[in-house]
C-alpha cells in the first residue's frame, strides 16, 4: 500500500494520496492551497492515475485545490451533501476577519465536474481500495472521516510505518493531542463530542490517525493521552456505573 502525505499552503493542511502501489490508481484527499502541485510531484514520481479527490469536510484550507487537481485528472469529488455548498463558496465556513483576509487574492471556486455526495457508514470502492465512510459533524455539519484497511508495507514516503489494521483520514475531528475547532460557522461543540463518542472511541487501538494537520497518531495513543477523549471516556465509565447501580435496585 502506498500513502504519501504532506503539508500543504499556509495552514499545513495535510494532503494525502493514496494507491495500492506505485503505477496504479490513486485517490487525493484534502488537496487544499497550493496542493496541487504537491499531488502532480507525488503522481508523476510514482506513475499514479487520480481517479478520485475526497474531501473530509469544507473549509476552504481543506478545498482550495478541489476542482483544479480533480479537473487536471478527469477525477470525481466526494463530499458530504451538508458542505457541498462550500465548494463554491468557502469562505462561508470561516471567521469574517479570515474571509476578509482572503478577499485580496482574488481567488475563485466552482464545482468539479463531476460531484458526488458521501453518506454515512457509506463504503466506497475506488482505485482498488475500499473506504469506510463516518459522517462526524462538530467542526462542520458535513464533516467525515475516511478509514481504509491498511494492505501491508507502505511505498516511499508513505508515513505509515508500523503493521496497523485500519488507516484513518481524519480531517479536522482528530489531531495528535487535540480535537478540531468547533466555534466557526456550523461547528458545535456538543455535537463534536457525540461524534468523538459514536466514531471515535469504539475504533481499535492500532488504527492509525492520518490528521489534517499535525503529526500522524493512533487511536489507542488518543485514547491514552487526549485529554478530550480521556475525559470522554470517564464520563462515559460513570454513566455505565450509574446504569449498573440503577438496574441493580
């Protein structure tokens, strides 16, 4: 299996293309600002074909280079139907000050040709690989996380490094000590928790966790350090001792 990654523009969004080895198809995700030219890098080296671009959710660090790497590649866009509309309106989904920041550079969007919309417990089978689809809303409405499972030894530059069972893409929900942001426009809090409760902390622990940004991690070191999940976790042992209390009666 084959996964390169790398930071992309001025938030680091990470990119990630991914094939079952060199000279294959391959599936982009989260070609954000000035990924574009990272994937073409990353294509022509190892003789990849993009057949695919899927899009964890919609903020415009994340879609800035949707339509262009899809259009270079005659590839289909995947997004969750609640931020389609941030394909063409990005901007949408951050502060004012961040918009009017952004404003000056005149930049553009439109759809790909070609757009599809993604679905929960969705699975989908592209370039020879299968991704398991969970709509995890909290950072936005529309957000997702991808998981594959992992097919064995990763090709150069592919910064899996260690046996795993599942590779997780998991945009903007899961960071290496943190959790996304949820006070932009269609972020909530609570909704990012139930999300982190229902998707997160039922995953085995050597699944590894492919961010948006930041450093890879695995469940099972989030389990044991997040402080958000930690406290997830205890919350969730006394509800169950409550239960069991109660039922006890």
């Amino acid at each position: 299996m084959f996964i390169a990654g790398f930071p992309a523009g001025p938030w680091g969004t990470n990119c990630y293309v991914v094939a079952t080895g060199p000279g294959a198809e391959c599936v982009v995700i989260d070609p954000g600002k000035d990924a574009a030219a990272g994937v073409a890098e990353v294509v022509r080296e190892h003789r990849l074909k993009p057949v695919s671009v899927l899009v964890t959710h919609g903020h415009v660090d994340h879609v800035w280079c949707v339509a262009p790497v899809a259009g270079t590649y005659d590839a289909t866009a995947w997004i969750h139907p609640r931020d389609r509309h941030l394909l063409t309106d990005p901007l949408a989904g951050i502060s004012p000050e961040s918009a009017g920041m952004l404003l000056g550079a005149d930049a553009e969007w439109a759809e790909p040709d070609d757009v599809r919309e993604l679905s929960d417990a969705q699975s989908l089978e592209l370039a020879g690989l299968t991704f398991v689809v969970d709509h995890t809303p909290g950072h936005t409405e529309g957000s997702v996380t991808f998981r594959t499972p992992y097919l064995g030894a990763p090709g150069d530059g592919a910064p899996v490094r260690q046996e795993v069972s599942e590779v997780m893409f998991s945009g903007d929900l899961l960071f290496a000590g943190s959790i996304g942001r949820t006070d932009l426009p269609g972020g909530d809090h609570a909704t990012m928790l139930r999300s982190l409760t229902e998707k997160v902390l039922p995953l085995a622990d050597d699944i590894v966790v492919l961010p948006g940004h930041g450093e890879q991690t695995s469940i099972g070191r989030e389990r044991a350090t997040n402080p958000y999940l930690l406290d997830l976790a205890d919350q969730g042992s006394a509800g169950h001792t409550i239960k069991q209390s109660i039922r006890g009666l």
